[in-house]
C-alpha cells in the first residue's frame, strides 16, 4: 500500500480507502464487512494489505487492490490493538482478556484456513487488563511497546519471536492508554496518551547505554529495568477531554480529543533536556 493512500475501518466490519494525492480525500474503494457485521477496530498495514482486528475477536488481512479477505485467526477476545513487527512478517493483537497474542503470517496451516499463535504473553499483574494500544519501534521492528487498560505501559523484546518477553513495565497514566509512538526519527522517545487526558513524552536518552556506540544504543529499550534513567515530559496535563489518537512529524505532534480538537504541539525537544521530571 503506498504513502498517498489511506485506509479507515468502519463500525460495521466494512473499510474504505482513499487517494491522498490531492486536498480533498478521493474515495478509490469500499470493501464490505469483513467481520460479519463486528466493528473493525483497529487496522494496520501490512505490505500491500490491510489488518483488521473485529471486536468479534477475528484478525483479517485484506488485499486492498483486489479486496480479498484472508482470516488469519478467529476466536480471540475482543481485539483492542494491533502492529506488526519483524517487517511486517509477525502480527501482534493485543485483547480484552489482557493478552498479547502472536501469528507468523508466513506459516501456513494444513489442517485449518486459520493459523496458530506462536507465542501469547500478559503484561499487567491485574486481571484482565485490557491491551489497548501496540506499536513498533521505526528503526527496530522486534521491539514492541504496549499500553493496557489500567495505564501501564511495556516494553517487548521480540529479537526471537518464539521466545518473545516483556523487558519492564511502567505505570505512566491514571486512565487506559490510547495510543502509544516512537518518534519515527527520534527512537530513544516514545509518546503516550491516555484517557486521563494526558500526553507524555518518556525519554529514554539519558540511560547510560544511550553514549555507547549506535550499535549498542539500538538495542537501549531493552535493557531491562530503566526506571532510573527514563525522563518525563508532559506535553499535555491531564483533562477531562482525553487524546484519541495523534501523530509525529519531525518536532511537532497532531493530537484529536474526544470533542474532536485538533491540536499542534510545535518545536518538541525530542533530545536529552535535564529539565524534565523522572519516574
């Protein structure tokens, strides 16, 4: 799928994509429901298809030039998030029950038209802490970071996708994360949103590791415990009109609310500043 197209998932299971090539959003397709009538909730690229996670607990890759549905598995709980990693090869969904599931999308199956997890992991200690948001890294596709429903945020290592594990975890918010980012240019940052309101940038550049050679620095998300070196940047207070989705680009962030405001957060220090709070 290139960069002058767009993908939106609808309340009742069916997609639609549109050009970007002008001002105005030019409809090129409408692919009806793919999920039986569910909501898809959450979609995400993968190469030239679309993943959509159904509230009906179905994952389903679809080609967006032909429209041809492909289920890649059935039965999950209701699904809250979704990425891939390992370029695209690895799709992660994250679930109602708080867990995170994971499916090689290059495995075939002989005996079903679904295929099998690979590897299931819990990131919150509470009982069904519902996975709400997933993404991964731009520069490092086998680290993950994930956001729950009781506003933990963690990190995945997934350098061996079978023995996948969760590095560390972080109470970042009061509220369930929405959404969570890397800085596409800027990995050591990773921003958070919640329904709390907020939007904190976590910065983790001061950790020792982050002054040793880039090829160790790559891997500084997942060193473990970095709670003593990670920085708090709150580029938005808590408010009763919580962030639902935003996105980066170069210093700034475009935020919309629940009340549906768009915001502009310009000129970021996405770099080391001594100013900022700790964890």
């Amino acid at each position: 799928m290139t960069d002058n197209r767009v993908c939106i998932g609808y309340a009742d299971g069916s997609l639609a994509v549109f050009s970007t090539d002008k001002d105005d959003l030019a409809l090129m397709s409408r692919i009806p429901s793919i999920h039986s009538g569910s909501a898809s909730r959450k979609i995400c690229r993968h190469g030239n298809s679309i993943l959509s996670a159904s509230s009906n607990g179905s994952l389903v890759a679809v080609d967006v030039e032909t429209g041809m549905p492909r289920t890649i598995f059935t039965g999950q709980a209701g699904i809250r998030s979704v990425c891939t990693t390992f370029g695209t090869n690895v799709v992660m969904a994250g679930d109602a029950n708080g867990q995170i599931t994971m499916w090689d999308l290059r495995e075939n199956n002989e005996h079903s038209n679904t295929l099998d997890p690979i590897k299931t992991l819990i990131p919150s200690k509470k009982a069904l802490d519902a996975v709400t948001a997933l993404c991964s890294h731009p520069a490092q596709s086998n680290l993950v970071c994930c956001g729950t429903d009781d506003g933990i945020v963690g990190l995945i290592d997934a350098r061996n996708v079978r023995g996948a594990n969760i590095t560390s975890t972080y109470l970042v918010a009061k509220k369930a994360i929405s959404q969570v980012m890397f800085h596409p240019k800027c990995g050591d940052n990773l921003l958070v949103s919640s329904n709390d309101g907020s939007l904190i940038r976590i910065d983790a550049s001061g950790a020792p590791i982050a002054v040793g050679p880039r090829s160790t620095k790559d891997t500084i998300w997942l060193e473990g415990d970095l709670v003593n070196s990670l920085r708090l940047d709150p580029i938005r207070n808590e408010s009763v009109h919580s962030i639902s989705s935003f996105d980066i680009r170069s210093d700034t962030v475009v935020t919309a609310s629940s009340i549906g405001l768009i915001s502009l957060y310009q000129q970021l220090p996405f770099f080391p500043n001594s100013n900022f709070g700790r964890f």
